[in-house]
C-alpha cells in the first residue's frame, strides 16, 4: 500500500504546474537571468539551465513538461530521473525564495 501512496505522490508531483511570481523583476542576460525582489532587494542568479527553467514556470508546463524540455535543449550527460530532480530542486527552492509559486 506504501509503494501506491508513493507513485501517487510522484505523479502528483510531475503534474505540478509552477509559475514565476510577478512581484520578482528579472532581467535576462545573455543565456542567464537575474532575478530582483524589490521587496527585500535580494537578487538571484541563474545559470542557463535555470533560466530556461524559469521561463516555463508560466502556469501551463507542469515540472514533467519542464524536465522534457532541459532533456531535449541540453545534452547534460545525466539521466532523464536525474533532470527531474534538478527541476524540483529549482521549484522547491524557487518557493522557498519567493521567486516560484505553486497553485493549489
């Protein structure tokens, strides 16, 4: 019963549909982006994977479309799991920060 609870919870996962929060003000710079929260005045940076990452946070691509997307876009020499991983890192992060929310 614990392992369907779990593939439950993977796929809920991969179905989550991240987006930027609109009260960051963010710049790209080439092939990476800086991120500014004028409400505290941090700033983030973010490398080339993780500023195409950002841009798909829009509400419409769910965190497996964002994988698929860096799977094809980048040869990174990791596995598609390993991806995966990375893009929740980001979002997990990116919430934490404020950058990313996640719709309920």
């Amino acid at each position: 019963m614990a392992e369907t609870s779990s593939i439950n919870s993977t796929v809920a996962v991969a179905a989550t549909k991240p987006r930027r929060n609109p009260g960051f003000i963010w710049r790209k710079m080439g092939a990476e982006a800086v991120l500014f929260n004028p409400s505290n005045n941090e700033t983030y940076m973010l490398n080339q994977t993780a500023t195409v990452i950002w841009e798909l946070c829009d509400d419409a691509h769910s965190l497996e479309d964002i994988a698929d997307a860096i799977a094809e876009r980048f040869d990174t020499g990791k596995g598609r799991e390993k991806i995966f991983q990375d893009v929740v890192t980001f979002v997990t992060e990116g919430e934490r920060s404020g950058y990313i929310l996640i719709s309920d």
